[in-house]
C-alpha cells in the first residue's frame, strides 16, 4: 500500500469497492481474455523489436518529487511505476527537488529526456515551480497533491486524497490549457534586476504574505491549513498602507488597503471563493482589494466570501469601500512602504512594487 492511501476517505473506498465488484462480475470474461493478451504481448516485445508496440512505444512519464512530503521514498517510486505499467507508459524518470532547486531545472531536464507528462508530488509550491519549467513547451502538468492548501488541485477538481485517482487522471486525463500568472517582484520600486517568478494561484501584497510568512510550521504540521486561521486571527489589527494600483492601461487609483490580492483562479480550501469570477482559462487575472479597519469591516470581508458575491465594491457604513475587485490583462502594484509578498502561498520577501501580467493558454495540465 503507498502512502497516500491512507488519505482516501472510507465512503470513496466503499464506493469505489461496490463498483469494482459490480464491473468485475460483469466482465470477468473479457478481463481475463484481454489480460491474457496483454501478457503475452509483453512478453514477445524484448524477442521481437519489429512488434507494433516497439514502433509506437509507450509514453514516457516524469516525476518531480518533493521528498520532504513523502515518508516512504523507495516505496513510492515502486508503486509509481507498477501504475505506469498498468495504464500502458513507460517506467518514469524521477527527479527530486532541493531546497537550491525547487523543480524549475528538473522540468526542464525532464522535457529535454522525451517526457509526455511530468507528474507534480507535492504542494503548490512544487506545481507552481514545475510549471515554470513546463511552460510553452508541449510536454503537460499532472499534479499529485501532497501540500497543505492543494488550491491549484481543487480548482482544477483533481482528487485530493485519493492518489490512486490522481495517478489516473495524471496519464489517462484529459489536456487543458490553462493561464499562467508572471510576476515581477521590485523590492525597492527602482530595482534594476526585479525578481521574477511565475504563478497559478494567487500572488499577494500585504495582510495574505504576512500570514503565509507567520505561521508556525509545527501548527502547519499538525491542523494544516487551520494554520493560517490563526495566524491571520493574530495580525487583524495591522494597520492600512498607502498603495498606488494601475489596472492595464487606466488612470491609477490610490487607496490605503491591507492587501492586494492577484488570483488566476479564485477558489480556497473549502470552496471559499476570493475571488468568484476567476477562471483559470479565461485569459485574465482577477484583482481584489482589502482594506478593513476595523472588526466591523472585517466582517464584511468575510461575507463577501462566504456569500461569493460578484460585485466590483463592497461597502460599509459610512460609505467605505473595503472591498473592491478589478480584472485585467496587467497591473503594477505600487505601496508607500515595502509589503510582505507571497507567491502561491509561499512567502517571497518584502517588496514595493509588484507588476503581474498573465499568459493565456501558457501550460498543458491533466484533469478528469
């Protein structure tokens, strides 16, 4: 049994068991007889190179691993390539990721190899890491989640705790192409070198960074993503910050916010939706505005998401705005004042200045 087993919740392995037994009775017959054939065609193929399964071999798989989420390695690598069989690929190429090399290198080496697919272990900072490497070429994203949050996962619905399902949708799914968010991180506003990164998910200026910066990685460990509850709970009181934003090519709009929020798709953990109208095929980036000052209007954050409301400004009493969302091909982020920064909920240091742009259609990723 490999680790992710243990995840599937016993109603889908009940289901999953009634419907095998049921499809089994019913082709039992046929099941052996293909069985069978495929046996012996696996067995001619090393004495006979002129087969038809030599001249159109199967696919070949990569895998990019994050070994810090998986206990059993060795493992793991055996029952990945017992499924590949199965499901008619190729024994994959296996990578792993480094702290010096978070999946980038590793995508692109396994592209150069011939590999169809590459197969993301891990969490979205491993996806969103592998990605970039994938970018542009023809070779798809398939994801087995293995992160706390798995946001790119559940908005693209791929099975969560099931990775037997994962690995099928990973080299039997369908091909999507899906946008891909880049990033310009200008740590000083005039940095003549910015940093630059790429994004599925969201990207973040402000109150979101500085939770993903705070939590505590034992508390991470032991509830998940309750996690990052409590660290946002701890920074409510924070104060509001000068920010200049500049949606395409409109007249730049100044406000004091906590943060500023940049989403290719807009679905949480939960199905809470920051933001409603993001679609991870749409060709735009989704932009929401948070700028609470009080317990009073953090409330209305909140039922702005709980109630997935579609609106361009939500207000308070008194006729403050603290909630607006935009939408927009490219946008620049400028505060008064360096802002804590995430990237797919990975914290990337303080900045001032944030320019974001999308690429529509930019990756190929397996989904049911």
């Amino acid at each position: 049994m490999h680790p992710g087993a243990n995840h599937v919740p016993p109603t889908a392995l009940d289901a999953a068991v009634v419907v095998t037994v049921a499809v089994l009775v019913v082709l039992v017959v046929l099941a052996t007889v293909l069985a069978t054939a495929w046996r012996r065609g696996r067995s001619q193929r090393p004495e006979d190179p002129a087969t038809e399964e030599i001249d159109v071999p199967n696919p070949l798989p990569a895998v990019v691993a994050n070994p810090t989420k998986i206990s059993d390695m060795d493992g793991e690598r055996a029952w990945l390539a017992r499924r590949c069989s199965e499901l008619a690929w190729q024994r994959p190429l296996w990578f792993e990721t480094r702290i010096d090399e978070p999946g980038r290198a590793a995508a692109r080496s396994a592209v150069e190899m011939g590999a169809r697919t590459v197969l993301a272990y891990g969490g979205d900072g491993t996806v969103r890491n592998i990605a970039a490497g994938l970018e542009g070429t023809g070779t798809s994203l398939a994801i087995l989640p293995m992160g706390t949050g798995n946001l790119l996962a559940r908005n693209l619905g791929i099975p969560l705790y099931d990775h037997e399902l994962a690995v099928k949708v990973a080299l039997t799914g369908h091909e999507q192409r899906i946008d891909v968010g880049h990033l310009e991180i200008d740590v000083s506003g005039e940095d003549d070198v910015p940093v630059h990164e790429t994004f599925l998910v969201m990207a973040g200026l402000g109150f979101d960074a500085e939770v993903m910066a705070t939590v505590e990685p034992a508390l991470k460990e032991k509830v998940g993503w309750w996690a990052y509850v409590v660290a946002g709970a701890r920074r409510l009181r924070g104060r509001t910050t000068a920010v200049t934003l500049q949606v395409d090519d409109a007249e730049p709009v100044r406000s004091r916010v906590r943060s500023v929020v940049v989403g290719n798709c807009g679905e949480l953990t939960g199905g809470l939706a920051l933001l409603p109208d993001a679609e991870v095929d749409d060709g735009w980036l989704d932009i929401v505005v948070v700028a609470p000052r009080s317990v009073v209007d953090w409330g209305a954050v909140v039922f702005t998401v709980l109630s997935r409301a579609k609106l361009s400004k939500v207000r308070v009493p008194g006729a403050r705005t603290v909630v607006r969302h935009y939408r927009c091909h490219s946008a620049e982020i400028r505060a008064e004042k360096p802002l804590a920064v995430q990237v797919d909920g990975d914290p990337a240091g303080d900045a001032r200045t944030l320019r974001v742009s999308v690429r529509p259609g930019g990756l190929a990723v397996r989904i049911p």
